[in-house]
C-alpha cells in the first residue's frame, strides 16, 4: 500500500487515480479531467505532457540513461551547463547537480559551510535565514526554516542553530513598509555586530516564500539585507527553486536586484516537470577553496541520479521552449490576467508575475473554496489559510476566468 507526502491519510478521501496529463489537464481513469492550477507542486512549467519534450526524454532514454557523473560526464549535462551559463550572472560559473530541491539546498548549505572550513577560518557554524522560509524536508533545509516551522517543529530538537530575521510581508494596500523593514534592518544591525563573524551564510527564498503561504517581500528590503551581511563576508544562497523559470515574471527573482548572491539553487521547473533534477551554483571563490591536494577539502557529497542524462535533456529543451517569445508573452499575459482582475473579498492579496495568493477568513472557508474548485474541476490546495494560483504557462484565459469565478463565487 502506498504512503502519501504531507498527507494526514485518516481524513484525506484515497487518491483520484490520474491516468494522463494534457497541457492543462490531468485526467483520472473515470475521464474526469482537472485544471492544474498549481503546476503540481510548482514543478509543470509548460503543462503536462508537452510533446517536444517528451520526444527528447524518449530519445534520450534509448541513448543514453544514465551512467556515474563522477569519471564521466554526457552532453545533456554540458549542454545544459552551457545553456544556463547563458542567462545565470556570469559570477555564478560553477554548476553541482543533484536531483530534488532540498538536496540542492543541503548542498549549498554544506558548501558554504565547508567553503569555510577550507579557507582556515573554523568558528563560522551559525546560519541566518528570513523567518517562514521553506527549503525542503531534510535536515538542513528543515533547520534553516527554523524551530517555529509549522511542518517540521516535532525535529526541531535535532536542528542546527539558525537565526532568524523577521520578513515584512508586502500585499496589495500594504502601508508603512519602509518604516517595518527599517526597524527589522536595525535588528539585523545588532544581530551582526555580535555575531556576524560567526556566520557562514544566509538563505532564502528571493521575493517570494512559498510553501510557508506564498508570502511576498519586497526587493529594496531584500537588498538591504544583503548588502548588510555582505559586509560581514557572509555567503548568501538564493532558493530559487520555487520562483525560477519565469515564475516571478522575469527568468530568476534575482534579476528583480542589483546583487548577485554566492549560490542559487534550481530545481522544480529546472527540467519542465518532467524528471527530478537540481542544481546548486556556485561562485569560482567558493569551488577554488575546493581545489587542494589535500583530500579532506574535498566536496564529499553526491547522489547516485546525479545529472541524470535524461533529466538534463527534458531541461535543455524545456530552457529552450522557456526562451520563445510565445512562453514569454504567455507569462505576460497570465501577469496581466492577475493585474486586471479583481478577487474582491480577498484578505491580503498579492500577487507577481504568474502568482497570486491571498488569505481566506480561516482554513475552514480555504477549504471550502478548495472543495468547491474541485467539484468544478479545478485543482487547488490551500496553504493553511491562503489560497494560490500557480498555473503552468499553457494556462489560457478561459481557464483563469474560472477559476476567478469559482473564488470570487464561493469566497
Ligand atoms: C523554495 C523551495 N525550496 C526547496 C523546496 C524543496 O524541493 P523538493 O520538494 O524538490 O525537495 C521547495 C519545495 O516546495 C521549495 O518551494
């Protein structure tokens, strides 16, 4: 028998058995068929079943599937390297791949923290992340979402020490942000001056968190942050495993800001939906500290699907499509659907590029309204009270006008 993911089994009716992905559409083997809303975990960014790349994934596989990426390496992944090198800021040149989000989060983790081990200065063992962050299930990643993380508070016994810095949520009519996010600067202030030479790196998700409740920030407070830790040679790590590939409106939330930070991680959209894949990029600085005859500062992580041959050819070809005009004026079009329509009741509504969000009156009601969408075919799933839109690109404005109207019906 089957165990599901985050799911409490007592009172969640048994799955609905899918047995087709269209664009769109998921189809279950009673021929129901179901808007996917949410980009199945935010992993789908053109739709199900695109057919190009389910040719290259096809052809791939009767090539080449997988072989050891340690003495060997394959064109999918030099490709891949090559087409990413294209559009990731040329500080970032360094591409270590694993194969899930929270694997590329442990890794960065793990590299920041060896980075200074390596480099001779042993005492930096804290980590600083924005608090209500979400970096995946293992350990690491679970530590730096912190004690209060409303998923992972029964292992925070075991967690490593993090400090947190309060995020100033932004949403539509949101007042008096400059002076919120001066006072949680100066908290930072003298937060770092006793403990800044103490820290290797801080985390976090660029102007979006998401799985915490898709809770936006905004970028001249996340610049602040940044360049203050920067002063105290703190390695910064973007999570941009959730708002990467166009979901934020540009290809990475980072281009939204004038800094480069030390890592990114990738995954999700990385390879179209279609396989697990990540990536962690790194900085020459960090992989030189790497470089030694001395074999204890070598980077002993690794996982056996690493850069997986048919994962990296679904993401070139999924990068490939990404870059079209036709997938860009999509995601302007869905950023402009959210722009010019209104879901009146809505607490705390926000919303950038291909998302939106807002907060029902109680999780009662989101799960109501989640109730009712599915009654109507639309897939949703509520992050305690708030309530998202995440549609892969293929959404047209049918679809979104639907789904706007089951919301606006039932809110
Ligand atoms: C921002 C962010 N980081 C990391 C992860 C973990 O990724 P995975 O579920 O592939 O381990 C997620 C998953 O939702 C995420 O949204």
């Amino acid at each position: 028998m089957i165990w599901r993911p985050f799911t409490q089994e007592k009172i969640t009716p048994p799955p609905v058995k899918i047995v087709r992905g269209e664009g769109m559409y998921l189809i279950s083997e009673n021929g129901n068929r179901y808007l996917d809303m949410i980009s199945s975990w935010f992993v789908n960014v053109h739709g199900h079943a695109h057919p190009e790349i389910a040719e290259v994934v096809s052809n791939q596989a009767k090539t080449l599937e997988h072989v050891i990426f340690t003495r060997f390496s394959h064109d999918p992944a030099e490709k891949l390297v090559e087409n990413l090198g294209q559009i990731i800021p040329k500080k970032l040149s360094r591409y270590f791949f694993s194969d899930n989000g929270s694997t590329a989060v442990e890794v960065a983790l793990k590299m920041a923290y060896q980075y200074f081990k390596n480099i001779g200065k042993t005492d930096r063992d804290l980590f600083l992340s924005l608090g209500g962050g979400y970096y995946g299930d293992t350990f690491g990643a679970m530590s730096v979402a912190g004690i209060n993380s409303k998923y992972h508070a029964t292992f925070s016994p075991l967690f490593f020490k993090t400090i947190m810095v309060d995020v100033p949520e932004y949403h539509d009519g949101a007042e008096s942000m400059e002076k919120k996010e001066s006072e949680i600067i100066h908290n930072l202030e003298q937060t770092l001056e006793k403990i800044g030479n103490k820290v290797c790196a801080i985390i976090l998700e660029p102007l979006v968190q998401g799985s915490f409740g898709m809770r936006l920030y905004r970028s001249e407070f996340l610049e602040k942050v940044v360049n203050k830790v920067m002063e105290y040679d703190i390695l910064v790590i973007f999570d941009e495993i959730m708002t990467g590939f166009y979901r934020t409106g540009k290809m990475f939330a980072m281009n939204y800001l004038n800094i480069t930070p030390d890592f990114v991680c990738l995954s999700k959209g990385l390879s179209g939906g279609f396989l697990p894949l990540a990536l962690t990029v790194t900085s020459e600085k960090i992989y030189d500290a790497f470089i030694s005859d001395d074999r204890r500062k070598t980077f002993l992580h690794g996982h056996s699907y690493t850069a997986n041959p048919i994962a990296c050819a679904a993401a070139c070809k999924s990068l490939e499509i990404l870059q079209r005009r036709e997938t860009i004026s999509k995601v302007e079009e869905i950023t402009k659907f959210h722009e010019t329509h209104d879901v009146p009741k809505a607490v705390k509504r926000r919303k950038i590029g291909t998302i939106m969000a807002f907060e029902a009156e109680s999780e009662d009601r989101a799960n109501f309204i989640i109730d009712k969408a599915w009654e109507n075919g639309i897939f949703l799933r509520p992050l305690g009270k708030t309530i998202y839109l995440f549609p892969p690109y293929c959404v047209n404005k049918d679809d979104m006008a639907k789904t706007y109207n089951v919301i606006n019906r039932y809110l």
